[in-house]
C-alpha cells in the first residue's frame, strides 16, 4: 500500500500533541495552530519536493532525516520540558539550510498570513515542525539512501498538492515553492500559484515604489559597497574553502559549530541584504532575533573549546567580518530603520566580536 506522508505526519499531530505544541509556544488559540500546521505541513513537504529533485538534494535529505530519526519518539517530553528552544532552533537552522533563507522566510510569512500568527510565532512553529516532518520522513525511507529519498518524494506530489489548503497556493505564489509539483499535481494548484504571482508582483511594485526615494540616497554608499563586495563575487571559490578548512575540528558535545557558525552567518547576510525600508526591517525583525539566540549558543560554548578550536572558530567568522559590517553599516543608515533594528544588530555585533576576539 502507498504511503501518503501529509497523512502520517497529520495523524501524528493529534488534537493534544496540537495543544502541547501551542502551549509550549505560549499560544492560547489552538485553532490557529492546527490552521498553521494544516498549511505548514504540505507547505514544507513541497519545499523539500524541490530539494529531492535538486542536484545532491536527496543526501541532503538524508542527512537531515538522520538527524532527526528520534525525534517523534521523544517529541511529548521535550515539548513538556524546558528543550524547547533547542528543538525550535535546530529545526530553524536544518530549514535555513535546506531551503535557503529566501523560501524559509517565504514560507514562514505565509503560514504566519494564512493561519494570522505573527511571523515571529509562525517561525517558531515552523521550526518545531521540521523535525516532525523530518522524523516521520526518517521512518518511511529505509536504510535512508539518496535513490530511496528521491524516489518517496517523486510519489508524494500528488498528495502534496491535494493537502494545500485552499488560498494558501496563492500565499506562496512566486516563491518556487510549489515548483516541483509538477505534472498533475501541478495543475491542481496552478490557479492558486498564477494569483499568487500576481499578487506578489503586484506587492512587489507598490514597495519598490514607496522605496524609490531612500534608493536614490544610495548612490554614494552603494558605490562602497560594490567595492567592498567585488571581493566576494570574484573569490566564492576561495572563500568556500577557507570556511571548509576552518569548520574542521569545531565539533563540540556533538554540536558541529562550524556548521552552526557558518549557517548564522549565511542567514544573517541575507536576511540584511532584504532589507530596504522600514517595512522590511520589521519583517526581518523575527529572522534576525533568531540569528542573534544562534550565535548566542555558539558564544556560550566558547568556553567548552580548546584554543586551538578558538582560534579555528576565529578564522571562520573573520573571513566574513567585512561584509558583514558593510550590511550593518548599510541597514542602519536607510531612513527610519535604525529605530526597529539597532538594538538587536547592536546585540549580534557583540556577539560576533565574542568570536573572534
């Protein structure tokens, strides 16, 4: 018989394992919830549709479901317990990963919309649902190969597509997110993907518009930045490496801190190269605060490290330092920006000189 993964994850989140989910997040409105992990669970299962089709998609699969291959198990006592942060946060950084900054901020601000939680809790449940999803994947692709990975999502498209939620196809319009529910599957939902990229070109423009005029303040400094940048899109080859090597030997308590590292720094850079005005900054508020609780876990193991793993953790951060800065210096000059952000940027420099001192 063939497995259909919406419904074993669905059968899995039962009415109490919803209630212990809400209450662990602090939300008093359990409909909203399960409207939330009603849209969250096709939703991700398509993301990661594209990455079983993508090239060295299927191990990355793997990878991640291993990771996660007790999760279900244990899932009632560490959402009873006080470890619920570290599930949030590892299943933030395995999406991040996975999807890329772009389509995990896409997808959480579209859950957050469809299901009207803020995207500071849509976030959050977006990242305790992944090892749920993960897990139950784990369960269900055997010896856990990259062939039998591609080969169960292949089958599930049909199933994806049927387990969208009515209206939340459009919310992910234009993000690529429902690309690879092709075939029939795809044309299931190819209205609700045509008004959503027409919804989201048309929101597009209207920022686009009301930002014109802090984009003309930039000549000046864009031509800084350009310089500054020209460094990165000719090296990305060298800079690859020198992070490969510098992430070696960062395994601490069986956390990988190069990785770890390096993700933060990833989401960090893109999730301030989106922002343009006042608008954008808050809507990366929630992205960049878990950014900030990132590295804030990387700075409390300093003290567990050797000095030569410091000095390995330093060499990873300081390659990334100049850009880093430029985007800081960049974000908190755009008009009105400084006053939602510079507290929380302010925290993350900090924290990113603990690193590398």
């Amino acid at each position: 018989m063939a497995i259909n993964l919406v419904s074993l994850i669905m059968d899995f989140l039962t009415p109490d394992m919803i209630g212990r989910i809400a209450g662990s997040l602090g939300l008093t409105d359990s409909n909203k919830v399960e409207s939330a992990l009603g849209a969250g669970v096709p939703g991700l299962l398509a993301g990661l549709s594209g990455v079983a089709a993508s090239p060295g998609g299927p191990q990355k699969l793997v990878d991640a479901a291993r990771q996660e291959s007790g999760t279900l198990g244990k899932l009632a006592d560490t959402l009873d317990g006080d470890r619920q942060s570290s599930l949030i946060a590892r299943g933030s950084q395995l999406l991040g990963s996975l999807l890329g900054a772009r389509d995990h901020n896409a997808l959480t601000e579209a859950i957050g919309r469809f299901a009207g939680l803020g995207q500071g809790n849509s976030g959050s449940l977006l990242g305790m649902l992944a090892p749920i999803v993960l897990g139950t994947i784990a369960k269900q692709s055997g010896s856990l190969n990259p062939n039998g990975m591609a080969s169960l999502f292949a089958g599930q498209k049909d199933n994806i597509a049927a387990a969208l939620p009515a209206g939340f196809g459009r919310l992910l319009g234009g993000t690529g997110l429902l690309d690879a529910l092709d075939g029939p599957a795809e044309t299931a939902s190819e209205a609700a993907r045509t008004a959503g990229s027409a919804a989201y070109t048309a929101e597009r423009a209207a920022t686009d518009t009301a930002s014109n005029a802090a984009r003309w303040l930039w000549l000046i400094p864009a031509a800084l930045i350009a310089a500054g940048l020209a460094y990165w899109l000719n090296g990305p080859a060298q800079r690859t490496v020198q992070q490969d090597a510098s992430a070696q030997n960062l395994t601490v308590g069986g956390v990988d801190i190069g990785k770890q590292t390096s993700d933060s720094i990833s989401n960090l850079r893109s999730t301030l190269s989106g922002v343009t005005d006042i608008a954008s900054a808050k809507a990366a508020l929630p992205r960049l605060q878990e950014v900030t609780d990132q590295i804030g876990k990387t700075q409390g193991m300093i003290g567990t490290m050797s000095a030569d793993q410091r000095k390995v953790l330093a060499g990873l951060v300081n390659p990334s330092m100049p850009e880093v800065n430029q985007l800081f210096d960049k974000v908190m000059a755009i008009p009105g920006v400084s006053e939602v952000l510079k507290p929380t940027l302010d925290t993350v420099k900090a924290k990113l000189a603990t690193l590398v001192a």
